[in-house]
C-alpha cells in the first residue's frame, strides 16, 4: 500500500493546539536567547590593569594599542538545531512576525559569539544589529546620528559631577541602596551586585542590578537608578507578565529603542545633564570611527584632542566599541533616546505601551493588535515618570512638534 499511516504522518506545527505551540516556541526562544546573552557577558567586563596602561597612554599623547585578547565562544550543534525548530514554530504563532524577526537577530548574536576577536567578521555583524552612527536619524530628515553627537559636543559644557556616593556602604547614602528603594517603589524584588571589572557604571541582568565599583555624583545615582530601574527593569519584569514570550526576551531592534525608554525616562527625571548628553555623543563617535577603520589610539586622542574628553573618558569609550574585535552597541543610545522622545512627543506612542515589555517602536503596531486580541495586557509595573508621558493615547498630536535639531536634542520642554 502507497498509503501513509495515520500514525506514521508527522502532524503539521498548525494542527497543535495553539497553546502548546507557543509554549514549545517560548521554550525555544529563551534557550537561544541564553545562549545569545553569553555575548554580553563576553563583552562587558575588562581588565583594570590594562585600563590604567591606555589611559597613562592617552594621556601622554601616545598611540595606544590594547592587548586585550577575546577567544571565540563555539555554539553547540544542538542550538542551531533549536533555531531551526523556532522558526519552523513562529511561522505557525499569532505573533509570527515578532517572533521571526528576533531569532534573526539571535542568529547574527550567536555568529558574532563564534567569531569574538576577528575584526573582519565581527564588525559588519555588529553594524548590522547596532548600526554605526552614520544612520539617518529620522526618515522624514536628512540629519545623521552621527550630525547630532557633533552638536551635542560643540554646545553640551563639559562639566562633571564630583563623585561622593559609593556603590555600597554600611554607614552612609550608597547607590546600591538607592537602588533598592527605586525597585520597591514601582513593586520590583530585585538584587544589586558590585561588580569591580565592569565596563559600565551599570548594567542589568534578569532581575539583578550591576554595578561599578567606584564613587557616583549624587545626580548621577539617581540617574542610574532611573535608568536601570524605572527603564530596564520595569520592562523586563513587564515582559516576564505576558502570555507571549517574546516580549520578555525582547522584540528586533528592541535593544536600541529600550535604551532609548530608559534614557528618556533619565530626562524626565531632570537628570540627563551635560556630561551624559556628551558622553552619549562620545560613544556615538567612538563607534563611528571604529566602522570606518580608525585605530583605537587615534580615535581616543580625537576624543581627548578634539571634543575635550579626559584620557580615562576616551578610554572607557573606545574599550565600549573597539572590545572583542568591534561588538560595538554604542551608536543606539542616542539614536534610541533622540527617536523615543519624538516619537512619544509626536503621540505616535507612548512609555507604557513601550514598557508593555521589551518593545521596540517597529513593534509597536503588532503589540496593539495583539492587544486588540487579548494576547497581550497591560503592564503592571510602571514609574510615575512612565505614567506622567504614557496615559496620551497613542496617535494624537502634542501641541508642539520638536522644533530644530539643537533645540530638541536638549530641552524637553520644547516637546
């Protein structure tokens, strides 16, 4: 008999029972996306003593040159098996679109993981997923990122708090603590670690905080507290409260646009100051001349010669965008924050609908029909800054559209 068995017929991914789909995806989904954040892991940390080397380097006017050494990481057989099966799963899921487009993101973060150190292959990755800096900053405007971080430069003072909070003390006002009580204001139970190897000021995990182990400005904790708490964090315990898991792991291009989020929830704080406007810019171009083929010693003495940053600043900006063979993410923050606060001022969207989870702007159309639907509900943890910008409904106008390029990139109340 030609006839095929009932029971030796492999059932189509459309004939399972939606739930058990989803839940067979989502389970998928956070596999690849930890085998993904090795990458984070891989490329946020540094060595201290070759730190001070460059920036002795820097500051004599040398031409320096890291020895850092970054080892690829092999992705199991298996993993790519999963991806596989993935796509094969979102391609049947009510959110099919979300879901496709984050694996081929998971799919370049894990290539960029089994090539870490090898500039030719990393970089072009990198810009892919991160971009470089010379991206139109809106599509309606001939303006480049890269055009609004020199603007920033030529008219942000260089001005920089005196550091007297520690990341931690017994005894005295510490940023740990300050984080600590950010998180039991909006409902979040989450830990803060010291870490002394870290990159960044901070940095956040699943439910945990990271942070240096130095001295913080006063404005600055309550900075980093906003941006890691009320920002990240608030989205990411969002996330984890939907039926679908993407909205945890995070929507494509969500990296950027959440920075974006948390950076935006800063200057509604009052705390986007000058020194970290021009600390976005530095990055931004940090990350430009890396793409366009600078060396990492040029670029720092363009940033301490040129644009008045100190040796141990210019530094810590190129490590960011030079580390593990050109994994530069540096050119979305400013390009996240300067599209969030439009899109926001404009009533294209609003912060609790992009902290619904990690949600991109180009997933905002999906998220509200997948709302409509009753797949996805509304947040539960939000700030009062979030809920100061994120009860306007989605689609009107503010009365005032952003004004010139200079003018919206610093004053919030042009918005």
């Amino acid at each position: 008999m030609n006839e095929v068995s009932s029971q030796s017929a492999r059932p189509s991914f459309s004939d399972r029972p939606r739930a058990r789909l989803r839940a067979e995806l989502d389970v998928g989904l956070r596999r690849l996306h930890g085998a993904a954040r090795v990458l984070l892991g891989a490329t946020t940390h540094g060595d201290p003593v070759e730190r001070n080397r460059l920036v002795h380097s820097v500051a004599r006017g040398e031409h320096a040159k890291p020895r850092w050494q970054w080892n690829p990481v092999s992705i199991e057989r298996s993993v790519w098996l999963e991806l596989e099966r993935a796509r094969r799963l979102a391609a049947d899921c009510e959110a099919s679109e979300l879901y496709l487009t984050r694996l081929e993101e998971l799919e370049t973060e894990l290539l960029i993981l089994e090539n870490l150190g090898r500039c030719k292959q990393v970089r072009p990755m990198a810009a892919r997923l991160f971009g470089t800096g010379s991206e139109r900053l809106f599509t309606d405007a001939e303006h480049s990122v890269l055009d609004a971080a020199h603007e920033i430069l030529a008219t942000a003072p260089v001005e920089r708090e005196l550091g007297t909070i520690p990341a931690r003390s017994a005894d005295r006002s510490n940023l740990r603590d300050l984080m600590l009580a950010y998180a039991k204001h909006v409902g979040l139970q989450i830990d803060v670690k010291v870490d002394p190897d870290l990159i960044a000021n901070a940095a956040v995990g699943e439910r945990t905080v990271f942070i240096a182990d130095r001295l913080f400005g006063a404005h600055e904790a309550q900075r980093l507290a906003v941006h890691e708490v009320y920002g990240h964090l608030v989205s990411a315990f969002n996330g984890r409260t939907q039926t679908l898991g993407v909205f945890a792991v995070g929507t494509a291009a969500s990296y950027g646009d959440q920075e974006g989020v948390a950076i935006y929830l800063e200057e509604l704080a009052g705390l986007l100051d000058s020194f970290r406007q021009r600390t976005l810019a530095g990055r931004l171009l940090a990350t430009h001349a890396m793409h366009a083929g600078v060396a990492f010693g040029d670029a720092a003495q363009i940033l301490v010669r040129e644009h008045r940053f100190s040796p141990a600043c210019a530094v810590t900006l190129c490590e960011r965008s030079f580390r593990a063979g050109g994994v530069s993410r540096d050119a979305v923050y400013l390009t996240g924050w300067l599209r969030v606060r439009r899109a926001v001022a404009r009533g294209e969207t609003n912060l609790s609908e992009l902290q619904t989870g990690k949600v991109s702007l180009a997933a905002v159309p999906e998220l509200r029909r997948l709302v409509r639907e009753g797949l996805v509900s509304q947040p539960t943890y939000l700030s009062n800054l979030a809920r100061s910008r994120g009860n306007t409904g989605a689609g009107t106008k503010s009365a005032t559209s952003p004004p010139s390029l200079v003018t919206s990139l610093t004053k919030l109340d042009a918005t």
